[in-house]
C-alpha cells in the first residue's frame, strides 16, 4: 500500500499575475477563496481576468468552507521530475466545491490509499509548502466520512 | 475567380504519401518531411511542383516540427499561401486547409509533417506541461481522469481499453510502415505496468519518429491527379473552454460534432466503412464510438466485445495501420493516410472490402480547451 503523496513542494514553481495574486496570498495564510463576480455572482476557476458570463472584471474573493466533493482522478506512479525525484505515487485529481457554484478545482489527493479513493468522496482543504515560501491547496478525505 | 460557385468548390485528397515510423537515428524531421512529400506528389501524379500554391506545417508545443517557410524553400517551391496553426493536429490543419481551397484562396495545398524526438520509441508521448503544479505530467493523465469517470458511471472496465491496445497490435502487425509490430495478448496488455491509473503502458503511445504529406485539391483540379480523388463529404467540431466549469473532458454528452458531421453529410454512423479516431491513448479510441453514434453513452464496453468487431473484417473496422498506439505518433497524419489507402483500396492484407467512407474523430485537448474534431470522407462512387 502506498499512499498518495504531496508532489515534492521545493519542485512546484507558481507564475502568478494581477489576477491570481490573490488566491495565492489567501493560501499561503491557509485561506480557500474563489473569484466570484462582483456584477452578476457567476463564480470562475481558474481565477482570470473576465468574467465569462457578463465580462466584468469586479471580483469579490469570495471565503470557502474548503470542503469538496471528488469529481474524478487518477493514480499516477512516475515522478513528474524525471531524474531529479525518484518515482512516488500522487493523485491528480478535478474537485467540485460546492460553495463556489460547483467550479471545479485542478488539485492533488494526499493522505490516502489510492485504492480507497470513490468518485464523489467528501473532501477537505489542505495547505501544503511549495518553492518560495508559497502554498498550493490539497485535497484529503473528509475525516469520519 | 468571382464566380458563386468559386467560393463553394468541393474538396478532396488527391495524393498521400509517408515514410515508415519508428526508428529513424538521428535523421531530422524535415528531412524525413521532404522524403513524404516527394511520395505525396508522386503518388498524386503531379509533375510539376510550383502547382503547389499553399503549404501548411505543424508544431509541437516544444517547437518541434515542421516550419512552413523553411520547407518550402528545402523543397524549391513558393506557394503563396503558407500557414501552421497554434494546435496544428490533422483535423484541424486540414479543415483549414480544405476552407483555403473550398474558398478559392488555393487550388492545390500540402499539409506536411515531419518529427524524430529525443526518446523516440522508448518515452511516452504527450509529456508536455498540462498542470505541473499538480503533476499533471503527461495529456494521459487527463484520459485517465476521463476513464476513471465513465468506470463510476457505467461499471466499465479496463478490458475494454485492453482490446482497444492488442487489436491495433494486431493491425500493425500487417503494416510495414508501423512503429510497433511485435504480436501482443491481453496478458501482455494485464501484465503491462500501470503508468497512470487506471491506464497502462499499453494504453498510452509513445513517441516516434517519421513524416506524412497529404495533398489537397479542388475537386476539379483531382480530376487531372494519378489516383482515385477521396472527397470532404463533412466536418464536426465542438470545443469546451473549461473542465473547471465544464462536463467531461473526453467524452462529449452533447455529441454536436456528430450531429454536424452527419447531418452535413445526409449519412449516419451505418454508413461509417472505416473508422480513424486519433488516440493518444486507448480512451480517446472508445470515446469515439460514443460521441460519434457507433454506440450508446456506456456501451463501448459491449460493443468492442472481443475485438474482432473493430477488426479489418468486423462491423467497424477501426485504425487498421495500428494508429497511434501501434502505428507510431505523428498527430493523426497516418490515420488520413492509411484512410485514403483504404477508400481506394490499396492495403493488401489490411483491406477493409469495398470501403467507401471513412470517418477520422479526434477529441482531446489542453488545459485551455477539450475539443472534438472529425471529418466525413468518401470516395466519388459512395453513393452510387
Ligand atoms: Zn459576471
């Protein structure tokens, strides 16, 4: 059994701009939020400059409960740095986040057996340490669930 | 020029031609790419060159492959068109390609292509950054993703992928030009490492190295070739901006691609003879019989059986040069290839009998876009 693992944080690099800032700063202080538009309230993921529905560009940050629910995934076993890091196993993984309209966010699945892993699961945030000093959100099943 | 009927001429392929793929050394991409397109021109019966008027290339999102400009002036022609599109697949250069020349822009136009990347026939393909942050280190993983979801869905299994894998084997074993022609059983394909969950090493192709050329021409212009003309009957396309916002990534709920494509052409999937989906992996094969009506939204599994359907003589016969998994990876220039070989019937012991349409589907994408792409072809006598 090997459970699924972060991908290495000295390995991840973000490129940020105006219009992602923020949710990288609200993870780095272990904060979910999503870009909901402040004219029309159309919730978008990845954060971007327009809104796709009216094309404004008023964001309220909107703060996330950070729970999710497991829209699909796979187990991947080779290392995503070939040469550098020996190969582990990591779950990418697309997660709905009900209280965002149900947008779903690209992520990672740790803390758990992959054999264990059901589309649907309930999951909750984690904040895992990348190069920089910054944090990415995780994933990991819902603790009782 | 001018006329009405100027901006709506009819579109065909009139020449093919393609060097073997797998192996090359260290020859480079433009050269195996002149060698194509010398067999194109010849296997078209056009003499002189400078007919040529439009020359489209295609690259990798490493910057790999074909440059239209620098081609032609290896090739000593000057087409007054020349182009590459920002994600230059078959389909979608050639829907370009076929409106240049339905419009009158061009008569007579190459798509040529040519590679030989480091790790040619050892590393997988696709391997291009999708989401790195997230380890999303090849395309594959996105097709897993899609598989794992259809598994909830429909209770299917990986067997079916597994058919998919062995019976394009089976086909490359009958194609000298294929990458990867050593035989392969199921065990093989159960015992092959799990790369991906749920998709093994035989679910995903690897990269290799060769060229392929495809000459088009109005339909009037193909009466002048060498060979059989094999016509653009129609074309489907449909995209999603966002897996975030959107449904799923390979398969297609709303399957508007098909409805186009078929409604164009007056024909349904009954009429399909050969069937060409571009599959950088297995899923991408099945995916296809659902979007494009071969059958119901969780029915591959069923209706792939034991593979002898989608065999070169089952119901559907599908990929029969081996495609990418078998063939070799060349951005779904074989399949066009091997489909206009079909419609004339040029392929020996791979001949499907009395082919006259073929359907190439691809569907994909990258993070920015999933996208569905397909295109009808016919050879003139299909409806006789
Ligand atoms: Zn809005």
């Amino acid at each position: 059994m090997t459970r699924a693992q972060a991908i290495p944080g000295e390995h991840v690099r973000i490129a940020m701009d105006a219009w992602t800032e923020p949710y990288w700063l609200a993870a780095k202080a272990g904060r979910l939020v999503a870009p909901r538009c402040a004219i029309c309230g159309t919730f978008r993921m990845p954060p971007g400059p327009f809104c796709p529905e009216c094309q404004s560009q008023q964001i309220d940050w909107a703060e996330l409960s950070g729970e999710g629910v497991l829209f699909s995934f796979a187990v991947c076993h080779r290392s995503p740095f070939p040469g550098k890091v020996a190969d582990f196993t990591y779950v990418p993984a697309v997660v709905s986040l009900p209280d965002a309209g149900g947008v779903r966010l690209v992520s990672n699945l740790i803390d758990v057996e992959p054999e264990s892993i059901r589309i649907d699961m309930p999951l909750q945030v984690v904040f895992s340490e990348i190069a920089g000093g910054w944090k990415v959100p995780l994933f990991r099943p819902t603790r009782g669930s | 020029m001018g006329t009405k009927q100027a901006l709506s001429r009819r579109v065909s392929i009139v020449g093919v031609g393609m060097t073997r793929q797998g192996a090359h050394g260290d020859a480079d991409g433009q050269a195996l790419a002149l060698q194509a397109f010398r067999s194109a021109m010849e296997d078209a019966g056009i003499r002189d060159k400078h007919r040529i008027d439009g020359l489209l290339g295609a690259k990798q999102f490493d910057g790999s492959g074909i440059d239209p400009v620098l081609f032609s002036r290896a090739a000593g022609i000057t087409p007054s068109i020349t182009g590459a599109l920002d994600y230059a697949t078959a389909a979608f250069t050639l829907h370009y390609g076929a409106a240049l020349i339905a419009s009158g822009a061009c008569d007579m136009l190459a798509f040529v292509y040519g590679r030989n990347p480091p790790g040619s026939m050892v590393e997988l393909s696709g391997a291009q950054e999708y989401d790195l942050v997230h380890g999303f280190f090849n395309a594959a993983a996105v097709h897993g993703l899609s598989w794992v979801e259809h598994m909830h869905k429909y209770g299917t299994t990986t067997d079916v992928l597994g058919r998919i894998a062995v019976q394009s084997r089976r086909h490359a074993e009958l194609n000298p030009d294929a990458a990867f022609r050593e035989p392969m059983t199921m065990d093989d394909y159960r015992n092959s490492r799990s790369m991906i969950w749920p998709l093994r090493e035989y679910d995903v192709c690897r990269m290799s190295g060769g060229a392929a050329a495809i000459i088009m021409a109005s339909s009037e212009v193909a009466r002048d070739c060498a060979k059989l003309p094999i016509d653009f009957l129609s074309i489907g396309r449909e995209a999603t901006h966002a897996l975030e916002r959107g449904v799923q990534m390979s398969f297609s709920p709303e399957r508007r691609a098909a409805r186009q494509l078929y409604e164009a052409a007056g024909i349904g999937p009954q009429d399909v003879d050969v069937l060409f989906p571009y599959e950088a992996t297995t899923v991408a094969a099945v995916a296809a019989l659902e979007n494009y009506g071969f059958c119901e939204p969780g029915g591959c599994e069923a209706f792939v059986g034991d593979g002898s359907r989608i065999g070169i003589n089952g119901d559907l016969p599908m990929n029969t040069h081996g495609g990418h998994l078998s063939g070799g990876y060349l951005i779904g220039l074989t399949h066009h290839v091997e489909l206009v070989r079909q419609l004339r019937g040029e392929c020996g012991p791979r001949q499907v009998p009395d082919a006259k349409v073929g359907l190439y589907a691809s569907g994909g994408g990258i993070r920015a876009q999933f996208y569905h792409a397909a295109t009808l072809f016919a050879r003139g006598d299909w409806n006789a």
